[in-house]
C-alpha cells in the first residue's frame, strides 16, 4: 500500500512540474550551486530516502546479476578456463556501459540514463533465463547484461551525489554502496535456497537478480526527478529551481524562503560564465581528457590506480568464493559457507557511514586497502579451511569498508560538469582489473593449481592500492588545505565540517 502511495504521488508530481516551471522565473537571479546545496540541506527528508531506496534497490540487482556467476557456473558442465570466460564476459559489457553511461549522463541527463540502463539490465537477464541452452548465446547475453550493470552504477553514484547537500552526502553514498552488500547477501541467500536445498534449475537462481529491478524501475521513473545541479550545469535555472521545488514538495518541505534569501545568492565569476554560455557540446574524447587537466591530472591517476588495483584483489577473490573453498576441501556446506562471506560486508559498510564524515574518506580508504593486504597475505599461506573461510569474511568485512570510502571519494572529487565522466571511466578502469581478474584466476583453476596462485598476486595488488591511496589522501589533504576550485567537497561542505576534517587530516 506504501509502495503504491509513494507511486501515485509521484505521478501527481509530475503534472504540478508545469506550474512549479512557471513560478520559478519569479525568483532572484543570483542563483548558484552553494544555493542548490544549502537547499538540499534544508529539505533532508522523504524524497531522498525514497530516492535511496530506488537507488539501492538498482544497485542490488545489477550487483546480484554481476555475483551469480559465481554460483552457477558449476550448473553448465563446461571447463574451468571456460567458466572464466563467462564471468569476464560481463566486465566487457561493463566496461563500455560504466564508461559511455557516465559521458552520456553529462550530455543528457542524469535520470534518462538511469532508466535506460536499467531497462537493458533487465531485457539482458530474462533473455539469459529465457534462452539457456546454448552457452554462446548466454556467453553474449552476459555482455550486454555488462553494459546494463556497468551503467546502472555509475548512474546511481552520480545520482546520489547530486541529489542531497554536504551535510549528508558522504553517509547517503555509504549507504548507496551497502547495496553491493546486500546484492551479496541476496543472491547466495537465493542460491542456497534454490541450488543448494531444493536443487532447482540455475534459471531460477539467474531469475531472481531481476525481482528488485522491477520496484527500482517505477520508483526511478515515477519518484526521481532530474538533479538540479545537472541543469544548473547545463544553464537551464529554470528547470532547476523547478527540480528543487518538486523536491521539497515531495519532502514536505518550504524552501521558498531559502530561495530569496539574499545572503545565499551570491554566485562566483566562474559558475556564472558556466550558466551563461552553458554546458557545450563536448566530444567524448574531450569529455575524458577534462579529467587530466592541469590540477586535476594527479588525483585521477591515483584514483585510477587505486581502482584498479582494488579491483583486481578484490573480485579475484570474491568470485571465486565457492571454488577457492572446494579447492581447500569444502563440500557439503558449500553455499552456507560463501553465504558468510557477503554477509560480513555488512560490518564494513556500518563503519563507513558512520566515520565516513569524521575522519574522511581517504583516510578510511588507507587504512582498509592496508589491512586488506595484510589478510589476503595471511590467507596465501594458510592451509585449513576454517582458517580461509573465517579470514575471507575479515577480509570481505575491510574491502568493503575501502570500496564504500572510495566510492564516496570518486563521486565528491569532480565537478558536476565532468563527475559522471568521471565516474564512469572509474568504473571502466574496474572492468579491466576485474576482468583480467576472472581471466587469471579461471585459468589458475583450470591447471590445478594452488589457491596460492590467487591470493599472493591480489595481495600484491593490495598493496600497490594502498601506497596509491596514501598518495591520494594526501592529495587531498592539500586540496583541503588550499581551497582549490576543482574540489567541490571543500567548496559546498559546511564551515564546521570543513574545519573538522582538516584538522583532523593535518594531525594525521
């Protein structure tokens, strides 16, 4: 009943936009981003907790079709260098959907390249339940379910960037990243129901990543409007009070008097330029090479680095969860015992949000990709499955902690005019490492190996993520420190805040 109440609220929403279009050319003229972000302060309340839950929900399921490799491949009867390939087949597909969603986003707008990767997500996974006989036909169905997943999260990261103030927004985005958790969870709950005890078809199992696309799809489309920071971007005031109007109504909250407070309207000689002539057509390889400009060039690369290296230890060892513990003897309980691993996610995603805006997150990103290399090496020369499974879920519980505080530093570190770019190229630097990942390691399987040949390179790989992300934190700290006009976390976040962290980061 709630579900469909939110649902027709939003549909009346959308027929009030016209006359909230009309009124918004009445307000002041001095409008500029430090207005939208303190008007997003003001009006914290249903709408982005409903606009979380569409989000969330998204993400679980592009994660959830992303993870079941990982527990049906067995179900297909072909070799281990072949399983391999099935699961690198979607990071192909992500690679190019996380990349061109993230630069179509800055083109067109944040909300239609939501739903549109959400629809190819689902198309692509009933195709796959559909049509399962033939393992080239999934083999190219799992590419373009790729280009939906890959899509899918680098929309709603850059979505939810833009759609609450600084007050909020590193807790919202951790929030944002426990859905990869929960997408976890979901899916080994799912497979150990219906593989592991009622030994049902894989199709089942591969069915079931596309029940919370369906809410997340008529929530998306009804509820979200596009941000108001997009088309302040754009030069399109108008549409963006409007946005921020609809907003409030949606929150039960009056911002009319923060609109025409003359205090907030002052707007800097940059943004101003940026509204006048707007955003521009850009190509996309301009779009991309605006990340390597001058004062900028640093901080991506470390960001890349980070990326991949994190993703390349990170997904070597996840999705090889079932196979890495048959190798060390795990028989009957074998879905229980992957089934952990997720669950302990849910520890690190608590400690982001909860210090994610007291000691920042590049701090937090350090100290998880530096313990992460500790335990992945421990777990390289331990020889009991006891001992593997428990330091799996240790390290599962860390890694998540580090992949939600870089979450959160990826899409706070940009500008709005090139931060769905941004991410999106993030996300297709992971596609790499994480399909080289699933290449190496299938064929680590295929030969027989010992899991050591799995878990000494991703520690390796770890460490190198943590050197990067000790340069990158103190990139930042210097960012902090000088005010730079391309940090937009310095320039939006409240005084007291900003005075907190950068205490807190020079004692560090």
């Amino acid at each position: 009943i709630c579900f469909c109440t939110l649902l027709m609220e939003g549909e009346e929403a959308q027929f009030e936009s016209e006359e909230v279009q009309s009124t918004a050319s009445t307000l002041p003229h001095g409008f500029s981003l430090g207005v939208i972000d303190s008007c997003l302060d003001d009006m914290w309340g249903r709408y982005q907790l409903v606009a979380l839950l569409a989000l969330c929900l998204a993400d679980i399921s592009a994660n959830a079709q992303l993870f079941v490799m990982a527990y049906i491949m067995d179900e297909f009867g072909v070799s281990d260098t072949l399983q391999g390939l099935l699961s690198a087949s979607a990071f192909v597909g992500m690679f190019f959907g996380g990349f061109y969603a993230g630069v179509i986003a800055d083109k067109i707008g944040r909300k239609p390249c939501l739903l549109a990767t959400m629809v190819i997500n689902f198309l692509s996974g009933t195709l796959i339940a559909v049509f399962n006989e033939w393992w080239v036909w999934i083999l190219f169905c799992r590419i373009i379910a790729g280009v939906g997943v890959g899509g899918v999260l680098s929309s709603c990261f850059t979505m939810a960037a833009e759609i609450v103030g600084p007050k909020y927004r590193g807790p919202y985005i951790a929030v944002l990243c426990t859905s990869s958790t929960l997408a976890g969870i979901y899916i080994a709950s799912c497979c150990w129901v219906l593989l592991g005890h009622y030994h049902v078809h894989w199709v089942f199992a591969s069915f079931s990543t596309q029940l919370p696309n369906i809410p997340s799809l008529l929530l998306g489309y009804y509820w979200i409007c596009e941000t108001p920071k997009y088309q302040f971007d754009q030069g399109d005031i108008p549409s963006s009070i409007a946005s921020l109007q609809i907003m409030a109504s949606r929150s039960r909250v009056d911002i009319s008097e923060r609109l025409n407070d003359e205090e907030m309207v002052e707007i800097n000689p940059q943004e101003k330029s940026n509204v006048e002539t707007g955003q521009g057509q850009v190509s996309t390889c301009g779009q991309v090479l605006r990340l390597f400009d001058s004062e900028l060039n640093a901080l991506t690369w470390s960001l890349g680095i980070t990326w991949f290296a994190m993703s390349f230890g990170w997904y070597g060892i996840i999705l090889w969860v079932p196979n890495l513990f048959k190798s060390y003897g795990g028989t009957a309980d074998i879905y229980q015992q992957a089934f952990m691993v997720p669950l302990a996610g849910l520890a690190g995603n608590f400690t982001v949000t909860v210090l994610v805006n007291k000691l920042g997150g590049s701090a937090l990103l350090s100290i998880s990709m530096f313990v992460s290399f500790i335990i992945v090496g421990c777990m390289s020369f331990m020889n009991s499955l006891t001992s593997v499974v428990v330091l799996a879920c240790l390290y599962n519980a860390v890694s998540t902690a580090g992949w939600d505080a870089l979450s959160c530093v990826s899409a706070e570190a940009y500008p709005t005019r090139i931060r769905g770019t941004a991410v999106g190229f993030m996300n297709a630097v992971e596609q790499v490492a994480s399909g080289s990942s699933q290449l190496a390691f299938g064929v680590v399987f295929s030969y027989g190996l010992s899991p050591f040949y799995i878990l000494f390179p991703s520690a390796c790989t770890m460490a190198i993520g943590a050197a990067s992300a000790l340069f990158l934190h103190r990139r930042l700290q210097r960012i902090c420190e000088t005010g730079s006009k391309f940090s937009p976390v310095v320039r939006a976040a409240p005084p007291r805040m900003t005075t907190r962290v950068v205490n807190r980061l020079a004692k560090n």
